[in-house]
C-alpha cells in the first residue's frame, strides 16, 4: 500500500492544475455613469469572482475592501460626458416642464463621448498598451455604439455584449439579423405583442427610421472614431480588422430579460436569457426597527420609492403635503423613501433615507410597490411578485411602466402637482382587486421556474465562450447573407427577367402570326 499516498499526491496535482487551467482572466466594461447600469455590471462580476475566476472591471463606480480577484481600473471622468445636470433631475423641476429632455442624436453622442473618455482614459491606455495583459474573454453593455469590441481587436479575445433591456432589432441584427417589427416591440415602444394594424405600421415606421439613422448617421461617426484606434491594435501587433466585421463578431449576447417581463420574441442560439441576474438570491435582513415596522403591518405595507436618481425631498411642499394627506388616510402602513427629515408625519408613514429595496419587497406584508419604473425595480416587481403603481420620469421609465400596465400588474400615475388624487384612486383599486396581485404572482412563477439561476446561467456561457475560443458553433448563419438574398431580390429579379423575356416571345409571335395573316389576305 506503500504506493498510496504517491498516488494521492499525483490526483491533488492534477485536480490543482485543473483548477488553475479552468481559472479565467475576465475584462468587464461598464463605463456609462450611471447607478443602475453599475449594479447591472456589478451583477456581472459578482457571479463572475463567486465561480473563482479573474475580473479586471472598467467602471465609474469604484468601491473599496473588495476581494484581490477583483481589479477595479476607475473611469469617473466619464461623469463628466453626461449633460444632465442635477437641477435637470430636480422633481421639482421635471414637474414644471423644465427637466430632462434629449433626443436619440443627443444620446448617441453622450454614448461616443463616453467610449471616447474611457478609452482615452489613463488608466485603460496603461491596460490597453501593456503587452503582458491577456484575457480570455471580454464582457461588455451595449450602448448605442459597438465601439467596445475595439477591445476585443486589441487582446484577441472574444467578446460578448450584455443587452440591459428587452430584446430588440438594434442588439438582434448584430448576432443574427433584425427582428420583425410585426411581432417585436422597438426598445423605446410601450407596446406589447401581438399588435394592432396601427401598431405593426407604427413598429414597422420605427425601425425603417432606426435602420436608415444608423446607417447614414451614427455609423460614419463610429467608423471615424474606429480609424482613429487603429494604431493602438497594431502596437500589440495583431491585424486591424475592418469594423463592419469586427461590430458582428460577438460570440453571443447575454439579455438582461426574461418571457416574465412581458415579451417572447423569436431569439438566435446566441442570444441568452439572463434576465434578473443582479438581483442577489440572499437577501438581506432589514434592520430591527424596519423589521419591526413591516412584521407589525397588519394591513400591510406600501412601499414608496423613486430610485437613485430622483430624490422625493425635490417634490414641491404642495405635492409632499397632497401625498401625505393620501397616505394618511389610508389603513396600510407606507414606507417613503425620502432623503431628509419630514416633520408631522402620520402615524402610518415612516421615512426612509435609505434601505435595501430587496429586503422590503420580499418581507410578505409588502402588499404594494410605488416606483418610477426603472429598469431594475420593473425586474424586481416580477421577482418579489408585488404589483406596482408607476410614476415614470425619464427614459425608458415610461415604456418599463407602460408594458406592466398592459400585462396586468401595474398602474400608471403621471407626475404632476395634482396626481394625489389620481394616485389614492390607483392605491384603491390595486388594494381591493386581486387581479393584479394575481397576475404578478402568475408572471413571478414563470420567472423562476428555469432550469438554473440567472446568474448560474451567466457563468456558464461566459466559460463555454472561453473554452470554445469564441463559440463559432452559435454564430447565426443570418450573418453571412447578405439583404438582397435575405429578401430573395435575387430571385425577384430572375421571376422578373424570366417574366420580361416570356411577354416578349409572346409579342413576337403574335407579331409574326398578324404578319403571316396579312400576307395571305394580301395573296
């Protein structure tokens, strides 16, 4: 038996080395400021360390006491490409018809500005031109350009994109082709399948008008920005690819979406459905007070919050005080998240300058969830199962709130300096008709009802990527054929020809055959 312990030895080599070889170097970018594009990025790396591998993280967010897996490159200068100002976020403001307002052009060009800033950035030029950085893959969100998979022509490695919201023809076409605006809602349309006529023209308009502003506008300005990096890949000594080739080289693209959020439509073998992965599984406990507050809620409690971005403490006194007067007369105990001490409250209204959102909507005496329908807290709704009333702001706000309202489990409340009332007839008719609570429910089942984890699903295709060297086998064969085939104008042409040639023959023979008819008339 003296062999043993050798043999034992040579399994704990092998089994290290196999740990160590399926140990990968992961570049994740995230570099748009703002909060919930950090916490969906953060998601990301979270999952990413858990599984025991490498993550260098290009973000604005940068956060202190991490583990050493995690190196963090700081990109807060690119606060300073977003023209929103604090006054433009202002409730107060917004309400008055004096706050955010941009149009799809100013967007793109917060967008480039923004891939300008992080790649021009100190920090990344040190990552991007140190020969001895190497990644096995490369995870980055897409914002309205493809620029990011610069990153991936410059370490040779694949890339994958993570799409924040519902699948759409802009993130589609680039790993298979664009969706059909018959059955497939824009990213900035309310609309939820199957659609009226008026709907398919309007989806139809949508994306006729979005392919030809890509095409004319956004893609020259992002092609004369991808000339200009060109040097930096050839210093690492790798060929510069033509960018029309690189933007549709994505290994796969990983959703932040789920069917349970109102819309299934058709997807590629590389798009993934990780939708809710920032949502961490372990919730935390709520502190004593707060415990005590919801566990004593015989009547249950409404929770009240307006995100990160926008501050309830902005909302005029008349407003704050129309509210106040609502909630009071209501049995349910409400929790408000406010930033500052408000006098004379109701004895059923409690202020919170900050809590963790997650632990209040998952205790079970949350019967209701007032939110400004961001993209987060519209994902946290299907998950915690709590009906909504929305009172969106800004953004994509509106298109999150109205979806909800058309699946059946929320309201839409708009804001302004008399919606008291129309919010105390929303909270009403949420409280007393099960409908949207079951609905909810309903949708809530679906969500969890997968086969694994989001986040365990995350993982997964981001090792298969990197073990595959770029998953070619996923790649849609869409991307090969060109348009004309795609709308077999080819063929057309042909049928067209074939068409032309045949009409032809037949006038000449009935040419000769009046000809022939002539001439024996004439004998």
């Amino acid at each position: 038996m003296s062999w043993l312990p050798w043999l034992m030895c040579g399994v704990m080599v092998v089994a290290c080395a196999n740990t160590e070889q399926s140990k990968l170097k992961v570049l994740v970018l995230f570099p748009f400021p703002s909060k919930s594009h950090s916490i969906l990025g953060d998601g990301v790396v979270r999952h990413l360390i858990k599984a025991g591998h490498e993550v260098t993280y290009i973000t604005p967010y940068v956060k202190k006491g991490l583990t050493p897996k995690l190196r963090q490159i700081d990109v807060s200068d690119n606060f300073k490409a977003i023209d929103i100002t604090v006054e433009q976020l202002n409730l107060k403001t917004i309400i008055m018809n004096k706050g955010v307002s941009f149009s799809i052009f100013d967007f793109f060009e917060t967008t480039l500005n923004i891939f300008n800033m992080t790649f021009h950035n100190d920090n990344v030029q040190k990552l991007l031109r140190d020969p001895k950085e190497k990644f096995d893959v490369i995870i980055a969100e897409w914002m309205f350009n493809e620029l990011y998979a610069t990153f991936s022509a410059v370490f040779g490695a694949p890339y994958i994109w993570v799409s924040t919201v519902q699948p759409h023809w802009m993130v589609l076409r680039l790993i298979d082709e664009a969706s059909n605006p018959a059955y497939t809602a824009d990213s900035h349309s309310p609309s939820v399948p199957p659609f009226s006529f008026y709907e398919r023209v309007q989806q139809l308009f949508f994306q006729i008008v979005g392919i030809t502003v890509q095409k004319f506008f956004f893609d020259p300005k992002i092609e004369a920005v991808y000339d200009d990096l060109a040097p930096i890949i050839k210093q690492r000594g790798s060929e510069v690819p033509k960018f029309d080739e690189l933007k549709y080289n994505a290994s796969l693209m990983l959703g932040n979406s789920h069917v349970s959020m109102g819309s299934s439509p058709a997807l590629p073998q590389s798009y993934k459905v990780v939708g809710g992965y920032h949502i961490d599984t372990n919730v935390k406990p709520l502190p004593a007070d707060l415990q005590k507050i919801m566990d004593d809620a015989k009547d249950g409690v409404i929770y009240f919050s307006m995100g990160s971005n926008l501050r309830s403490k902005d909302l005029p006194s008349e407003v704050t005080q129309s509210l106040l007067k609502v909630f009071s007369s209501l049995k349910q105990t409400v929790m408000w998240k406010f930033e500052e001490v408000l006098p004379g409250l109701p004895e059923n209204v409690h202020i919170l300058k900050w809590a963790s959102q997650h632990s209040i909507l998952a205790h079970p005496n949350c019967k209701l969830f007032i939110t400004h329908g961001g993209l987060l807290s519209s994902t946290e709704t299907i998950y915690f199962a709590k009906p909504i009333i929305g009172i969106p702001v800004f953004a994509d706000q509106f298109v999150n709130v109205d979806r909800a309202v058309k699946v059946g489990i929320a309201k839409r409340v708009d804001l302004s300096f008399t919606m008291a009332d129309e919010l105390k007839a929303a909270i009403e008719e949420m409280l007393n008709n099960p409908s949207y609570t079951r609905k909810v429910e309903e949708l809530s089942f679906v969500y969890h009802h997968r086969p694994v984890s989001p986040g365990a699903e995350l993982v997964h295709w981001v090792e298969h990527v990197a073990r595959t060297r770029g998953a070619p086998h996923l790649r849609s064969p869409a991307l090969h054929v060109p348009l004309y085939q795609k709308m077999y104008l080819d063929l057309a042409a042909v049928v067209f020809i074939i068409l032309i040639a045949i009409t032809k023959l037949i006038k000449r023979l009935f040419r000769k055959k009046n000809t022939e008819k002539k001439k024996k008339k004439t004998n």
